[in-house]
C-alpha cells in the first residue's frame, strides 16, 4: 500500500508540474481607463476649453513623469438621451501604477496647473455644471507572445 500511495502522489505531482510548465500565450499589457461623459447642453465648447487648458497640462506633466504613456479624447455619437457624448481615454503602463496613485499626482498636478488642493477642488466643483460623469470603465491589453 505504502508503494502505490507513493506513485499515486508523484504522479499528481508530475501533472501538477506539467500544468504549471505551460506557458501563456499572452502577458499583462498597459491598462487604459475610459470615462465617460455627458456635456450639458450648450457647454461643449466651455468643456473643451477646460480640457484643452488644465486637463491636457495635466496628462502631459503625468506622461513626462512616467506615470502614463498616453491620453485621448474622443467625440461620440450617444444612442440615446443619456449616452456619453464624450469620452477621455488615458493609458498607464501597467496596475502597479495604480498604487499611491494620490501621492503622485498631488505634485504633479499642483506644478502644472499652479493650484493648490483646495483651489483644484473649487474648479473641480465648478466643471460640474458643464458635464456629468457617467462613470468609468478600466481595461486590461492583453498581448499576444
């Protein structure tokens, strides 16, 4: 019994081994987050101008700082009443980026657009009349080997 109890494990453990060896066919890419966003009517060009000004300095000093690897915006053509009119796409280069997301991007933030916390949160506020954020949708690239 003894014989066949150890074969029976060295055999689960050669297949466990087996399993394990297999490659992926694919790693973990960059993750991109997309927003979605309606604009009040008739604040199109405002909310343009917002992101042209603040929203893009702020994109460019987190890209040269490494914290992402590209941005976006992109117009849509909403389905329905509700739909996002808007979309703002930014790509980091991977989740571990994620991680003391607020203690970057405080500096980087505060440096390019010369504000501090409570100044950026009173524009914040503001923005709020010019569009809705409907939410947020963060995707993983899985790439190919």
């Amino acid at each position: 019994m003894t014989i066949f109890r150890a074969c029976c494990v060295a055999g689960l453990l050669a297949l466990a081994g087996m399993a394990g060896a297999q490659d992926r066919t694919y790693t973990e890419g960059p993750v991109t987050v997309v927003t979605s966003v309606k604009v009040a009517d008739g604040q199109l060009v405002n909310y343009m101008n917002y992101l042209a000004r603040d929203w893009r300095r702020t994109q460019e000093a987190s890209k040269e700082a490494g914290v992402i690897v590209s941005y976006r915006v992109y117009d849509a053509s909403p389905r329905r009443e509700d739909d996002a009119d808007l979309y703002l796409v930014t790509t980091y280069p991977n989740m571990a980026m994620f991680d003391g997301m607020t203690e970057k991007m405080d500096p980087i933030m505060a440096k390019a657009l010369k504000m501090n916390l409570s100044q950026r949160e009173d524009a914040a506020g503001k923005r709020t009349s010019m569009r809705t954020i409907l939410g947020s949708e963060m995707l993983r690239e899985l790439v190919f080997k």
